[in-house]
C-alpha cells in the first residue's frame, strides 16, 4: 500500500512591524503572512509562525518578542535594531531544533547574506518590495564571499514583479497573493449613483489627487481612507490635499456591527460634503465601504508589484479603475472587472461605463485566481519541492559539520 508523504514543517518567520491578526489597519506584509499560515495549516502542513506575543495565528505560535513594532516606518534607533535581532535571534533558535523543513520570510534579507541569519535550512523568501526600493542588488554585491548563506528561493508576487528582479535574483516561481474571498461580503447589483472609493496609503505614489481631480471634474463624491506614514514626503503631500477635501472625519474607532452602515456609512453619504477623509479603516471596517462603493479608484503613479486593494474591491462585488501600472494587467479584467485605462481622461470616460459591470462576474475572478485555497496549494507545493531537494541533497552530500556561528548574540550555536 502506497504511503502518503507527510507535509514539510514549515517555519514563518514574520514581520514585526505589526502583530499578525485578523482586524488590522494598513499591514499588507502582516495579512499576507497570515493568510499563507491560515492556507497551509489548513493543507495539513505543520504551520509554526514565529513572531510577536500580540499576535494571533492559526497554527503554532512561537512567541520572540512581547509586542510588534506598531508601525511600518520608524526611525532607525537601537531600540529598534534590538527587538530586531532578538525576533531573528530566537526564530533562528527555532529552526535549529532539527524539525523544520522549510523557512518561510518576507524580509530580513540583510541578516541573510551578512551571515546572522543561517538556519542550515531552506528559505523561501517571498519579495513584496519594488526593486528599486529592496536593496537585493547592493546584497548581493556587498556580501563576503567567504561568509556563506543558506540557499534561498525567491517568490515574486506578479510577473510584472518578476521582470523587475530579472538578472538580480534566481526567482523561483510567481504566486499570486490570495485573500478569504467568503469573508467579503458582496453585492449582486452595481451601485449606480454611489461613491467613490479610495482606499491604500496616502502618498504620491498612490495618487490620492489623482482620485480628487476625477470626482471633481465628474461631479462624484469620493471617499478616502488610508493612514500618512510618518515620511515627510508623505506628510506633505497629504498637506496639498487638505485644500481639496471638504470634510476629514475619523471614523476608525467605530466598531462593526449590524448597524455600521446606517450609522457610520449613511450619515456620510447623505451629507452636503464631497469629498471625505475618513482616516485608517480596520479590515472589517473596509469590507463595508468596499462593498457599499459604485467603484474603487486605482490611480497609482508606480509600478505597484501587486495591489491587495484590487482584489478586495472585486471580492465584494466592486469593480476597479486602475491605471495601467505595475501588476494591475494581472489583477483586473478590463472591460469585465474594471478598467485598466492609460490616463486621467480615460479614467473619467470609464467611469461611465463602470455601471455595466457584473459584480458577481467581479467576485467569481477573485474566487478562482485570488484565493486564499489557491494561493496556499502553490506555496504548499513549493515547500514540498524544495524539501524534497534539499534532502537529497544532504543526503548525497553526507554529514558535515556546522558551517557557521551566529552572529546575533544570545542564540546557542548548534
């Protein structure tokens, strides 16, 4: 009788700029890695996530450090470098202890090639940044050669973010991110006459003015929630909208319940105001804008490597108006989901054709490309493959002995 293969142990070592749970604010890295531990422990891989104690996973915790950065960008203080090297510190000591397989990451590839950061074990190291913006080249230049890294595995999340990386990293495959489609909730009809909505960080790069000068010039009102970093040039741009917003309201410390939408969405809507800054919204808090929105606007001004606000909107049943940009011709379905337009005036003609779109036609394209089920099998299969040749490769190798000792202080060599 053939005996089925057990599933690698898969080691996710996260991010601590914010703790790994459900309702979060802006932590696109943080829902990711939480959606891959949801997906693979529910494959039946032994899902271990290494990270913060106000974190909340669904397989193994491994608690490194009491609480999470709190926030994406942050000075570089000793402080910071400290709780940094503690979380690799102690994530190292776990995959030393002989059974994991595989390590999952997402950043910390610095610690990597300076050699503090060797588990004897693969990585498979998921890119989430834009390569001008992910230092991969000046790594790879600058690193010893005689200081030696673990073999690691790029996963690029768009083909569009792998032509990028070309020539600089031996990317392994492309996975798509994937969310809970089932836990969006969606309309079966457009919201004709509604808002707009834009949602993601404010920043240039996100053309948030984009966004006004469209609801102007069509006589829409437009909903903006996102958070400003603390980057004076996010700072100042979100300076230069001020003039062109009509009413900024904080509506992130409202719960959801039953009555959100008659209570918090309503009041908004149905006041004189036409354009309204409603500050960070919680994950549960976006579902309902989403799904409530005529359409969400995608003006961005780079080329974004993938873009979970995409995928969100058409959950719900919303459909999308993106520029041609970055990954968005991968994401969206012109004409079928949205439109992918070239220009501000495109833009402002698609949006009277956005009415025609099918909202169901918007959540069945997440449902069969962008799931969480789907995204998982692709991973699950990665680990299994790179397990496997990582095996037969100690195994024709033979025993050797430790290679390194850790640079990180406090983590007990092996």
């Amino acid at each position: 009788m053939e005996t089925k293969r057990r599933l690698p142990t898969v080691l996710h070592v996260a991010t601590i700029n914010k703790p790994i749970v459900a309702d979060l604010g802006y932590g696109p890295i943080e829902a990711i890695i939480r959606s891959i531990d949801r997906g693979v422990h529910s494959l039946g891989h032994r899902s271990i996530v290494a990270c913060s104690a106000d974190s909340r996973v669904a397989g193994e915790q491994y608690a490194t450090v009491h609480r999470s950065l709190g926030d994406y960008w942050r000075g570089d203080t000793a402080d910071r470098r400290n709780l940094i090297e503690t979380h690799l510190s102690r994530a190292l000591e776990r995959a030393q202890r002989g059974d994991i397989a595989v390590i999952q990451m997402h950043e910390w590839l610095d610690y990597i090639f300076n050699g503090a950061f060797h588990p004897h074990v693969p990585i498979v190291m998921t890119l989430h940044a834009d390569v001008t913006d992910s230092r991969i080249k000046e790594f790879y230049q600058s690193r010893r050669s005689a200081v030696p890294i673990p073999p690691v595995h790029f996963v690029a999340i768009s083909e569009f973010q792998k032509r990028q990386y070309h020539g600089l990293a031996n990317i392994y495959k492309t996975i798509h991110h994937g969310i809970e489609v089932q836990e969006y909730p969606s309309k079966e009809e457009p919201d004709k006459g509604g808002y707009l909505f834009s949602i993601g960080r404010i920043t240039q790069a996100k053309g948030q003015d984009k966004a006004i000068e469209l609801a102007k010039t069509t006589g829409s009102k437009l909903i903006i929630a996102g958070c400003v970093q603390n980057k004076p040039a996010d700072k100042e741009f979100f300076e230069g909208l001020k003039s062109s917003i009509d009413l900024f309201v904080d509506v992130g410390k409202q719960a959801v319940d039953e009555n959100y939408y008659c209570k918090v969405i309503k009041p908004l809507l149905d006041c004189d105001k036409r354009i309204i800054y409603i500050g960070e919204l919680d994950s549960e808090q976006k579902k309902l804008w989403y799904r409530h929105a005529r359409a969400t606007l995608f003006p961005i001004q780079w080329g974004e490597p993938f873009g979970l606000v995409m995928i969100e909107s058409m959950a719900c049943g919303t459909p999308v108006l993106a520029f041609n940009e970055g990954a968005v011709p991968e994401i969206l379905v012109d004409g079928k989901t949205g439109f992918v337009v070239d220009s501000l005036g495109a833009m402002i003609e698609a949006l009277d054709l956005v009415d025609g779109i099918d909202p169901r036609e918007c959540r069945r394209h997440v449902r069969e490309h962008f799931s969480v089920a789907r995204m998982a099998h692709e991973y699950s299969e990665l680990y299994q493959q790179i397990a496997v040749d990582f095996e037969c490769k100690a195994a024709a190798a033979g025993p050797r002995a430790p290679l390194w000792r850790p640079a990180i202080p406090g983590v007990l060599t092996a």
